[in-house]
C-alpha cells in the first residue's frame, strides 16, 4: 500500500491547480473550491490567527486529498460544542482555540480526495492536524459540520476513536432534490396543502402590495442593506456578530459569479434579500433578512426562500441548500433535515 505525505501550505499559490483538480473531481460543494477560500482568506468572517491547505500525496506523488484546516481562537461562536466537550485544557465552558476541518460559516464539511479515505490517508491527513494543533497551542482539533447521511460520517466513525476524536451532534442543515421538478409551479403543485394555500395567498398579496423582486450580481446589489436586515434577523438569536460589517460585503463580492443577491422591493424600499452561493450541483440559500413590519399582509419571508428554490430552478442545479436550523419552517418547503456531527479531540 501506497504510503501518503502531507504538505502544509499557508496560501494556495502554488497548489491551486491541484487543489482545483482534486475539488472539482469528486463535485465538492463550493466551501471547498478555491474562490471560496480565497474569498475567506481575505475577508474572513469570523476571526481566524492561521490558516494551512493540507495537499496529501500518494507514494508516486500525486495529489490524494485536500484539507483546509483554520485555527480559531474561539473555536464554538455558535456556542454548540462547548457543553459536550469531556473536559480538557479549555474545560467545558470555554471551548477555547481550535483547529478545525474548515470554518463554521460551512455548513457541509467534506475531505475531498481522488478515491476513498482510507485509513492510511486519514491517519496521515490528521496526524499533520494534530501537529499543527500542538505547534500551534490549540486545545483541541478535528473536523465540524459532517453531514451523518453522508458516506464520510460513517467513514470518520470507523476512523476518528484511532484519534481520539469524539463525535458531536452540533446541528442540522436542511435540503431538497429538485430534479423531479420542471419549474417553480410544479414544484409549488407538490407541496403539502397548506404550505401550498399559503404561499398562493402571499403570492396574490404580495402584487397587491407592489413588492418586486430581482436576482442580482454581488457587484449590482445593495450589499449595505443586505447587512442591515440580515444583522436585525441574527440579532433575535444573539449572532448577529456572525456576519461582521465590511468583511461581509468584501467576502461577497469576491465570490464573483459564486454568489447570487435577491433583492425585494415595495416602492424602492429594500424589504428582504438573501445571499446565495452556486457550485455545479447547488444553490445554498445562505444567509437572508426580512423586515416584517414592511409587508403585513404578507410573509416575505416565505417568497424570498421560495425565490431561492425558483433560481436553483432556472439554473437547472439538482440541490437547493436551505442552510441550517429553522426546521419547521423548511420542511413546509419538502426540505428534509440532515444532522450534522463534529469530530473533536483534545490536541495537547
């Protein structure tokens, strides 16, 4: 058996087409590919002290897998691992630093490779996290946001206890298959009879109220008032430091074509918008806002999310990603929950 070597870069120049290769070949989502990266890299989000772009390579040195891992002072800003922790450096009620599988504005963590994980590659892959956390001074290392439906969860359960990673169900995130659909009214036509009358209804009020909508590039959109509903919506949950003022329109807009705007309007005032991202197989209906008391005849709420699933529609993408949590409300969309596990262990 091939042994595997792992380098640890801190920029992807010089490996980018690598990277790319690897990503592109096994149809990674977008958190993976390098505009993504590169956009974090410059306008990171959430506060990160250093960043690696782990390449592991075969015996006959080609590229195996990529791993971007992020050292994150406060490694929970969700605050969803904190409470599980068993204990260790940090203790159980500050998570302290970690280095981690990627950062948590991802929501569906992969280790891209060009064949299986095999225990050799992953011991090679994590033994380098593991380094690089001590080195470092991280508490505790590992990988978040691994979808258990997927192949990889169930992968990382036969591999991680060699590693002393625990697994932890840290959240849900929320998706429909939209191949059985032609466009946005069969797709409403399938929908259980409620959820169907009621985005009729908002549907008839919403032109009675002269709302317009548009889809939009990063550079053509009103990214500032984005922001500012987007803040007053993560505020009611006490994150709305998530999406921090200028890094989050400079990340946005380095995403290029990766990331489309709806926008909703009443007489030109901005009353609802979301940030979707694209990759080949999924829009991600990644981050939206809404002023209620704008439209009280209405949810604009419901038409901007059912906006995102008609664009999914038109650009002929299999997958419309509706992001986590609020579960309740996306299932009356036929979006069906996928828990998602961290694997974390303690470094030092």
């Amino acid at each position: 058996m091939s042994e595997f070597t792992v380098e640890a870069h801190e920029s992807l120049d010089g490996l980018r087409e690598e990277w790319d290769r690897v990503v592109a070949g096994c149809r990674a989502p977008l958190f993976h590919q390098p505009r993504y990266l590169d956009a974090y890299a410059a306008a990171p989000l959430h506060h990160i002290s250093r960043t690696w772009y782990l390449l592991a390579r075969d015996g006959d040195g080609a590229p195996a897998a990529v791993m971007p891992v992020f050292l994150q002072p406060d490694m929970d800003p969700l605050g969803v691992v904190r409470h599980q922790l068993p204990g260790g450096p940090a203790g159980p009620e500050a998570s302290g630093p970690g280095l981690l599988s990627h950062v948590w504005h991802c929501y569906d963590t992969w280790i891209p490779a060009t064949g299986p994980l095999t225990a050799p590659l992953f011991d090679a892959l994590l033994g380098t996290v593991r380094e690089l956390a001590q080195e470092s001074g991280a508490g505790w290392y590992g990988l978040i946001n691994v979808d258990t439906t997927e192949d990889l969860a169930a992968r990382l359960d036969q591999l991680a206890p060699g590693h002393g990673l625990r697994p932890l169900l840290v959240d849900e995130r929320f998706a429909v298959d939209l191949t059985a659909h032609r466009g946005i009214e069969e797709f409403i036509a399938s929908l259980a009879p409620r959820p169907r009358q009621h985005l009729r209804r908002f549907r008839r009020r919403a032109a009675e109220a002269g709302l317009t909508t548009r889809v939009a590039d990063p550079g053509d959109a009103d990214l500032d008032g984005l922001l500012d509903l987007v803040q007053a919506t993560m505020a009611k949950f006490g994150a709305s430091s998530f999406f921090p003022p200028g890094r989050f329109q400079r990340f946005v807009t380095a995403l290029g074509s990766s990331a489309r705007i709806i926008e909703q309007r009443i007489e030109g005032r901005l009353i609802g918008g979301a940030a979707c991202l694209l990759d080949a197989d999924r829009l991600h209906f990644w981050i939206s806002g809404v002023d209620y008391a704008a439209a009280p005849t209405f949810s604009p709420n419901h038409l901007l999310f059912l906006e995102g699933i008609h664009e999914a529609l038109r650009r002929g993408v299999p997958v419309f990603e509706g992001g986590r949590r609020n579960g309740e409300f996306k299932e009356r969309f036929g979006l069906r929950g996928r828990p998602l596990r961290a694997y974390l262990g303690c470094a030092l």
